[in-house]
C-alpha cells in the first residue's frame, strides 16, 4: 500500500509515516492481528523492505518512490 501510494504522491514526509501506518486501515489490521509492533517500528520495518526491494530511497526528511 505505501509503495502504491508513494508512486501517486511522489514523495511523503518521513515524520508522517507513523501516522500513516494508523490511518490506513489495511497496514493497521495487519499491524494489530500480526506484527503488534508501535507505529514507528512498522513505519521503519516497511521502509527497510521497500529500500531492499529498490521501491523507495529516504531523501532528507522525504520518502521518494523510485518506480515510474
């Protein structure tokens, strides 16, 4: 979801992720049934897999999509 919404924003505030991974209700279920982790690790959990995977780059402060 955060790599699909990254490639039609472009660009996100690394600050807002968190709230992010609240207010989308797929990423919150599956954080609360499964992963049980606080907003800021399954914010920092899914930019490593979307790093290792070539989808997004940091950029300062913003998370950039790198996909067309």
């Amino acid at each position: 979801m955060l790599s699909f919404a990254l490639l039609e924003k472009r660009s996100m505030p690394l600050a807002g992720l968190p709230a992010y991974v609240v207010r989308v209700p797929i990423l919150a279920e599956l954080n609360s049934r499964y992963l049980r982790m606080t907003p800021a690790a399954m914010a920092e959990w899914l930019l490593n897999d979307l790093e290792r995977a070539g989808a997004l780059r940091r950029e300062n402060d913003m998370l950039v999509a790198t996909g067309s």
